[in-house]
C-alpha cells in the first residue's frame, strides 16, 4: 500500500498512467462502452463510477494544458433524447483538479470509436450514465 493514493485507483492503472507519455491517451468507458473489443490495452475498474475515478485520477495525471481539448466526450446521436448531465460533472472536476477550463470536444460516435482504438489504454467503469465516456491526454508535470 502506498499513502495518498485512492483505493480506486489500481497498482495495473497507476503502471499504465506512468507508462503514458505527453500526447498519450486515456480512456474512461461507461458500462455500456466496448472496450474489451477497442482497448490496446485494458483496465478494469468494475463497481467504480466515473467522477469518482476521474477525481483520483487527476489528483495524479497531469493534463495536456497545450492542446485545444484535453478532453473530448461522445457526441449524442442525432433524435437521441438522452440528456448529459454527467458532462457538467466533469467539466467541474476538470476545472478544479486540472485547472481545465478549455471546452471538452464532441466527437461523433463512429470517430469517437476510431480514436479510441489509438488510445493508450482504455478503463473499463461501471458508469451508468449514457454517453459518459471521457478520453484525457496527457501532459508533462
């Protein structure tokens, strides 16, 4: 066990955001993402939500201050009634553990799905939420 550190985050994700270098991409897929069939690389993180983890996460990962978007979500699909609240939660996560206050990219979903597959690693999350899916690039500390 290590101090300061969240139970959350586990000894396999803290090896792969170490791993990760400045550009490098970080999945978070809701429960319902695909990510076994998308992943290079796979985390588990059954029973977890996504703002929690992403909270943990930032305490600890360094954000791509230099790029246009440090984040990008899945675009709804078009009649989708769905709302996106969990979209503000993030925003304020990002905002307080990141200083993040750029907008967070809307990608279409067949895009989406395409960068992911070049992503560094994906997390798969128990998240409930629809279209809660969050990509994260990385910076330098």
């Amino acid at each position: 066990m290590l101090k300061g550190i969240s139970k959350r985050i586990s000894p396999e994700l803290i090896k792969l955001m170490m791993e990760m270098g400045h550009g490098d991409e970080l999945v978070l897929g809701d429960g319902n993402f695909p990510a076994a069939s998308h992943a290079k690389r796979l985390v588990r993180c059954d029973g977890q939500a996504i703002p929690e983890l992403l909270e943990d996460i930032l305490s600890l990962f360094p954000v791509d201050t230099n790029a246009q978007h440090a984040f990008a979500v899945m675009r709804v699909d078009p009649g989708d009634p769905v709302a996106t609240p969990i979209w503000e939660r993030y925003r304020s996560i990002a905002t307080e553990r990141a200083g993040s206050s750029k907008p967070f990219e809307e990608m279409e979903r067949q895009a989406f799905y395409n960068r992911v597959k070049e992503a560094y690693a994906v997390v798969a999350t128990s998240e409930s939420a629809l279209y809660a899916n969050l990509i994260i690039r990385k910076g330098v500390v």
